[in-house]
C-alpha cells in the first residue's frame, strides 16, 4: 500500500531506486518516474494501464531545463513560457536525444510544462532530474485532485504518494503546439485561449475535436464509471423517462426537478475558475454515490468553461 506523505526525501529516494511517485501539481495529481529510466516509464504505463501509444507530459523545474530536452524553443513557446510557468500550460516542442521515444510514443516532439506547485518544484529541484507524469488515474477514468483519490484508485500499485493538498486548479494543463509561426491548442485547460492570445498578441488556432491527429487525444476520456450524459438544460420530460436513481451535476443553481441531496453544483458563485476547481472532485463523489445516471449540465462557454465543457464531453461519451 501507498504511504501517504510530506517527505521530498523520501520521494527522491523511490524515484532515484526507479518507482513511481504520485506528485501534486496545482492541475491534478500526476503519477511521475523518471524521464532517464525506461523500467520505471513502463511502469507508469503499467500502473495506469495506459496504451503505450499516449506520450507523456515531462515537468522540469524551469525553462532552461525545459531547454535542456529540446532542439528549438521558438520565440513564441519562450514568451509563453515566461508568461505562465510554473503553471498549467504544457508547451509541444522538437525534442533531443535526451528524451527517450519511450515518453513521446516514438514522435519527434515532447510535450513540457513547469508545474506550479512548491513541493513538486522543490522535488524537482532535489532531484534534478526531469519526471515523466501522465495524470494519477487509471486510464479512461477521473483524474484526481487528492492524494486520497489517488489513494483509492492506484494505492495498491505504488509506494509513495506526495501529499500536497487538493490542486488548485483543478482542470489539466492547456496544451499547445507550434507549427509554421502558428500556436495551435491541442488541448483545452487551466490557461484560456484568450489569455494566450493576449500574450502572443496573435490569434491561436483550435485544433478540431475528435479527429485523433494526436495520439492519445482520445474522444473518451477522464469518465466516471456510472453512464452520463451531458445536456444544456434539466427539462421535466429528461428527468421523467429515466429509470433508477438520476444525479444532476449543475453550474449554479439547484433544479426544482430532483431533490437537493441528489444533486452538486459546480460553483453557487457562477464563478468558472470555481466550477473548474470542483469539475473532478463532483464527478469522483457522484460515482461513489451509487447512481445508475448522471445527468450534467454544459458550462458557459466562455474562459475556462471551454476546457470544463470539453471535459465533461469527453466524460460523457461512455
Ligand atoms: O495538467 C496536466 O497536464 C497533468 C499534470 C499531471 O501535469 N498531466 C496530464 O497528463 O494531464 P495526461 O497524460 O493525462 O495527458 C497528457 C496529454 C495526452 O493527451 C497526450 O496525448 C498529450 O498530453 N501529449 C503528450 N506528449 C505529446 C506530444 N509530443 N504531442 C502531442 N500531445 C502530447
Ligand atoms: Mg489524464
């Protein structure tokens, strides 16, 4: 069983003896080996169960070792870089030999963030070295905001998990892609379209849903294991044809069709960056409260609400 703990030491001591470490970052716990050791990749493979056809996302603990893995760092991956690490955005670049295929599923970029949160940099730091961390979730299924969730889902596959509170952000990082001067989001997070944009001070383009041009940008993903669906509105006649026991997980305001117990509110506050915040956290309580349906509400999709609709799609295709 997992030890649940504070100690970096002790983190450094099973990531250097090549396991895996649960690690909080301030987007969702991640399950981090590291990147120079190809037993301990295949084990974060292994413990997720995760087709070894999905790359990895490699942390490091700033831009010059971020710089360290790659072949070309283009002026507009350094000014986002400046402008949001350590934070939830992951940046897709040429990689060098250093980055074993093993982490980027044989293609020639790696994708790269510097995560924000104190213990994982200071982790970083001690250990110097880069890790390797898909989020801390069997595959297909809920990312996790915890250490206890953590706990729960992997704790009986590895030895140490890092215990850094419950991740302030929530929602995965936003990852980007550059391609002829162009910024293109491959996947919608914690940072929004329009803060890049604001940065860069071009348009960025979207990349298109559900094609999967990228490996492991898959159509299901991050699902509760009760079926879902996702509807704008909670309309009498939805609530009424369905048999068992409905969960209505809503932005801000409680429907008058169920009753209050069988439901969770994003954010009572309309406020996205708290919906986002809570996305995860909701969906893990909803699926251990025995419902045989949940039924979602799409976000505003405006800011983070995008990354949050995207989720909760992704979540819904069952
Ligand atoms: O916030 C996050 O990004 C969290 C925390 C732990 O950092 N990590 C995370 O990792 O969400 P994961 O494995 O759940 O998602 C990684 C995504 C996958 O969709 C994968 O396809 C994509 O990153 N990815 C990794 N390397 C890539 C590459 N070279 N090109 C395109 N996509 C890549
Ligand atoms: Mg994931």
């Amino acid at each position: 069983m997992a030890i649940i703990g504070t100690d970096i030491k002790e983190a450094v001591r099973w990531l250097e003896a090549g396991e895996t470490v649960a690690i909080p970052t301030e987007t969702v716990y991640g399950l981090a080996a590291v990147i120079f050791n190809e037993e301990a990749i295949h084990k974060v493979y292994a413990v997720k169960v995760r087709p070894v056809s999905n790359p990895l996302i490699v942390h490091v603990a700033g831009i010059e070792k971020a710089k360290e893995l790659t072949v070309d760092f283009p002026p507009a991956a350094e000014q986002l870089a400046r402008a949001f690490w350590p934070g939830p955005l992951t940046l897709v670049l040429p990689k060098n030999e250093m980055v074993p295929d093993s982490i980027t599923a044989g293609q020639p970029t790696v994708a790269i963030r510097v995560p924000d949160h104190p213990l994982t940099l200071q982790l970083l730091e001690e250990l110097n070295k880069p890790l390797a961390a898909p989020s801390a979730n069997p595959f297909n299924y809920i990312s996790p905001v915890t250490a206890l969730q953590v706990d729960q889902m992997l704790g009986n596959k590895i030895p140490y998990i890092l215990d850094g509170g419950r991740c302030q952000r929530g929602i995965e990082s936003t990852i980007v892609a550059f391609e002829n001067n162009k910024v293109k989001i491959l996947r919608p997070g914690a940072v929004t379209a329009a803060a890049i944009e604001k940065v860069l001070q071009q348009e960025v383009l979207q990349k298109k849903e559900t094609n999967i041009a990228h490996p492991g940008m898959f159509k299901q993903h991050y699902s509760p294991l009760t079926p879902m669906m996702l509807v704008d509105e909670v309309t009498p006649s939805l609530i009424k044809g369905k048999k068992g026991k409905v969960a209505l997980l809503l932005f801000d305001k409680y429907s008058p069709l169920a009753s209050e117990n069988d439901q969770l509110l994003l954010s009572a506050n309309s406020d996205l960056d708290e919906a986002a915040w809570n996305l995860y956290d909701c969906l893990h309580q909803l699926d251990a409260g025995g419902y045989d349906l949940i039924i979602a509400q799409n976000m505003p999709q405006e800011g983070i609400g995008a990354a949050i609709n995207d989720r909760l799609t992704k979540a819904a295709q069952q």
